[in-house]
C-alpha cells in the first residue's frame, strides 16, 4: 500500500485513510497544512463511524467493545 500523495510505501499499520476520498496516506501528508483540514474532517467521520463510544487503541480508532463499555459504565457508577 502506497501514500497516495507521496507514493512512500508502508505498511497498512502506517497509513490511514483519512485522504478526500479514504485514499490511504502517511502521517507526514496527513499532517501537511494543505491535507490536515480533511485529515481532520476523515477523522472525525471515522470518529463518528464508531458511534457513541470511540476508543483510541494506539493510532486507531474503533468502536468500544462489550466489555469497554461494562468497565466504563462501572467505573462511571464507582463515582456516584
Ligand atoms: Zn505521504
């Protein structure tokens, strides 16, 4: 897999999905003043993708599982 704005090679762990239209590219790209808007804004969409509760697992983000959720609701009762 390829950066689609600098053509590095990667390792899908290394590239994201976050170009204009889910195109995968290197953090250094993403970062870029002229690709961060919509590296934020495919983030966010990501963000959303996940539902209510994102978790951030390294650089990743996904859904919060079953169990995420029981440990979190009871943490959240454990302060009440
Ligand atoms: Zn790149």
């Amino acid at each position: 897999m390829n950066c689609y704005k600098c053509n590095v090679s990667g390792k899908v762990k290394e590239l994201r999905p976050y170009g204009p239209r889910g195109e995968s590219i290197c953090f250094k790209c993403a970062m870029e003043p002229d690709s961060k808007a919509t590296t934020e804004m495919m983030f966010g969409k990501t963000l959303d993708a996940c539902g209510d509760l994102a978790v951030l697992d390294g650089s990743q983000v996904r859904p919060a599982t079953a169990t995420e959720r029981e440990e979190l609701a009871k943490a959240q009762e454990s302060k009440r």
